[in-house]
C-alpha cells in the first residue's frame, strides 16, 4: 500500500488489464489551488480558474490525456445518459457513452459515486454520475440498457469500476432517501440510517447480468478519508471536486 501523500489517482485494478482503455479517479493530493481544495478540478466553487487549468492538466496528464479535448456532463442528478462523439459540455445528463477513441468521458464528484464501464468486445465506454437520486432512478442500468441497444454490447463482456465514494460508514441518508432503497443496502445504527451507493449500484449491475468477477469496487469512502478526498457532506458546497475520467485508447498510435 503506497504512502497516502504518494496516491495522485485512484486506478482500477481490472481495467488496468486492459491496454485499449484508460481511466483513473482523482484525489485531493497533487494540485496548486490553495489548501484545501488542494487538487480541484471544478471552475463553480470558487477556485482560481488558472489553477483549476493546471490541475486539470496534472491529473489528466497523469492518465497519460491530454485535459482539452474532454466529454464532460452538466449533471443534474438525472437518469440521463448520452453518447458522444465529441468534445464539450453535455447539458442536463450524468451519464456518456463514447466509442470515439482518444475522446475521455468525464464525470465530476465528491461523495456521488463515479462508475466507469468498458466492453473490450464492443470497444466502448461510459463514465456515470451515480448519488442517491441518480441510483434510485437506476442510472446505471440506464447505461447498461444503452450500451446494448446502441452497440450490442453483451452484459456478460462490461468490466466496470466503481470509484471512491461516500460508504456505507458515513452517508446517512433521510426517512424519505430510505424509501426509494431496499433494506439490504441500507444500515441503521443508533437511529440513524446509512446508505450503501457502491451495493446498490454494483447489484444493479447483477441485476442486469454483469459477471460479479467484471465488478470492481473501490473500498476508500470519501467523507471519512479526507486525506485524500473531497466531500461535500463533509465540507459543504465550497468543498473542491473530484473527476472519475474514461477513456479508449487507439492502439495504433
Ligand atoms: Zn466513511
């Protein structure tokens, strides 16, 4: 295990396998904005817009990306997904599919669950903004539904990550956010009810016939790790963003 001032993205391990796609999530370590938003890679909280440039730079550039050049969503909680061919700012979703080589889809966070999905049959990817109004409108699965209509891909070939996120040890979640979820992703202690984004999320894909050995989940919860991370439930709205980035790789170059 790396020192945790070494860690400048969180990879996945099983995606990493795969030489034709690349992604990562980022933390808060390694950028110029002043402490603590540290590595923020969001214009819309009050940071210096050249340095949220430069981080962007650094992270993608530790992808190996170039940070012009991105699919990125204006996401509003929805079910939306969309699939892109091109660079630029896509409103009202939270979710993009791409089979565009060299075009990164990204997605940005800080407690949301970023899922990042690759068909290495169909070579095609998604990158997906999943919080609790997003989960509980299956967002996921709407990704699913539309990489199989859109480009045949079987449920059987996705390898998905699911990204750092608020776990199931510190997001708790109102009577009325309970509600739309079933009993085994939520935990109640002392009262209070938690809800675990990464199960209900990683059952949605079971559900929909991805392979349990193609899942992989993140084990860092963002609120309680904030070392690493940003949170919004911990540091409220001027906390600094985190991006979960996809991208295929053209093999030729
Ligand atoms: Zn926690």
């Amino acid at each position: 295990m790396p020192d945790a001032t070494d860690i400048q993205v969180v990879r996945s391990e099983k995606l990493s396998a795969f030489r034709a796609v690349v992604c990562g999530c980022s933390v808060r370590l390694g950028g110029v904005s002043r402490p603590p938003l540290g590595m923020n890679l969001s214009f819309n909280v009050g940071d210096v817009r050249d340095n949220v440039i430069e981080n962007r730079k650094r992270f993608f550039g530790t992808l190996g990306l170039k940070s012009a050049g991105v699919a990125f969503t204006r996401q509003c909680h929805s079910a939306t997904v969309k699939t892109v061919v091109l660079p630029g700012e896509y409103d009202a979703c939270d979710g993009l599919i791409t089979s565009t080589s060299n075009l990164p889809l990204a997605i940005s966070v800080a407690d949301c669950l970023p899922v990042l999905l690759f068909d290495p049959d169909r070579h095609v990817i998604a990158a997906v903004h999943a919080g609790w109004r997003g989960s509980a409108s299956h967002i996921i699965k709407q990704a699913v539904k539309k990489l199989q209509a859109e480009f045949h891909s079987a449920s059987a070939s996705l390898i998905a990550f699911l990204g750092p996120a608020a776990g199931a040890c510190c997001y708790e979640v109102g009577q009325e956010v309970a509600d739309r979820f079933d009993a085994d992703v939520l935990a109640i202690r002392f009262g209070r009810i938690f809800l675990d984004l990464k199960k209900e999320n990683a059952r949605q894909l079971l559900d929909l016939g991805v392979d349990e050995k193609n899942i992989e989940t993140s084990q860092f919860c963002t609120i309680c790790t904030p070392s690493l991370f940003h949170s919004y439930r911990r540091d409220g709205k001027q906390s600094g963003r985190m991006m979960g980035v996809i991208c295929l790789i053209d093999e030729e170059n």
